[in-house]
C-alpha cells in the first residue's frame, strides 16, 4: 500500500526566513497531494493542494511543488511569521484509495520572532 | 463556506457511560468521515460514509458506532469505551470520489476515565 514519509519532524527557523517541508510517497498511482496545518486544539485546516497533472501551486506565501519521477512533494512557505508555527501533515490519495488519505507522520514548525 | 462543525469540542466520560458525538456540513458534500487523532500523530481513519451509507469501516471496535442520519448530519455513538480511547475526534467531508479535497472539523477532546 501507499506509505508517505515527512521531513523534517521539526523545524525552527527566524521569523521572516523560508520553510521548506518535504514528503515522498511510493504509490506512483497516487494522483491528489494535499497539504494540512494544524494548530493546537484545532482541527487540521487544507492549505494547498496539487494534483498530479500539475508541477508547481502557488497561494500567495504558500506554494507546493511536485516532482512525480521521484514521487516526491514540498511545501514551501516564504516570509514566515509567528501564526505559521503549527503541525503540518502531507498527504496521498488516489483511485487506489478510494476515499482513504494516507498522511505523513507531521512537522511541527516552529516560526522564533 | 467550508465549515465543518463538531460538538462537543471537550467530553470527558467514564468507562460505563453512553454519549454521542455530532458533526454536520452544509457544503452538499456526500461523503463524511470519522477520524481518531492521538497526540503528534496523524489523523487515523475510523469510517467514512458515501451517500449515506457506510463505505469504510476500518476494523473499528464496536464500541463506537456511527450514525449518518442524513447527507448534512454525522454521528459517532460511544459506549463502554477505553481509557486508550482518549484521543481526539475529528469530522471530515468531501465529495465522494476518491481523491478531493477533505474538510475537516475542529474535533472533538475525549477523556474516558
């Protein structure tokens, strides 16, 4: 079955800095990538999503770049800020899945003012 | 509108007690999930429902049962639970092919003493 890996498990870096959060997955029919924040005590919230016929999403800070050869996909959030510090959780799904997403393990970032 | 909304947000029980989780979504999706999230970890599928009916049971104890009394409404009914089913309790909605994008809600706490 499709296993999706994340790194790093945490990240800190200056306010104003980039982050760059990466994720492999080994089912090469996985076709839909999307990416959630979580904050604590909240749900996680969508952020960004790619489909497989695409190589770069872009949403203002926020872009998702996929490299389907490879079979892997990173977030990348420019300018950071502090309300960015959460868990962010990659995930896979696809025709082979049905309704089931397989997420990566998590990222906590943290943004230092 | 892409609200999913879970009530309660906290609930503590006893191991012999019966409640209810509820959730519900007015975006007209026709596929609705539970989720079980323990703490720096993923989101775990539990059931999802398709056009009312349940779809994926992923071999969840029958303690907890779900409920989908109509394509907005979205129940999880909890009898004789655990002290290891503390988690929290997420709701998620989507259209109901595979691969969309997955709303969740904001959970659920559960504490079971």
């Amino acid at each position: 079955g499709e296993n999706v890996e994340q790194h790093p498990s945490t990240l800190s870096v200056q306010e104003g800095d980039s982050a760059v959060i990466k994720c492999t997955y080994s089912d090469s029919a996985s076709n839909y990538f999307p990416w959630y924040k979580q904050e604590l005590g909240k749900g996680p919230q969508l952020i960004i999503d790619i489909r497989s016929n695409v190589g770069e999403k872009k949403d203002q800070r926020i872009a998702v770049t996929l490299n389907k050869t490879a079979k892997h996909f990173s977030l990348h959030i420019t300018e950071t800020q502090p309300e960015d510090s959460a868990v962010y959780f990659c995930a896979a799904a696809g025709l082979n899945y049905g309704q089931n997403f397989v997420f990566g393990p998590g990222t906590r970032l943290s943004v230092l003012p | 509108d892409t609200e999913v909304t879970q009530t309660p947000k906290h609930l503590v029980m006893g191991m012999t007690n019966k409640k209810s989780l509820k959730c519900e979504q007015h975006m007209g999706h026709r596929a609705m999930y539970w989720y079980k999230q323990k703490a720096k970890k993923p989101p775990e599928l539990m059931f999802v429902y398709s056009y009312e009916k349940l779809s994926i049971n992923e071999s969840v104890p029958s303690r907890f049962s779900p409920e989908c009394p109509n394509s907005s409404l979205l129940n999880l009914h909890l009898h004789a639970l655990q002290p290891e089913d503390s988690a929290l309790y997420l709701c998620a909605s989507s259209q109901p092919q595979a691969a969309r994008k997955l709303f969740f809600g904001s959970g659920t706490q559960l504490s079971v003493l």
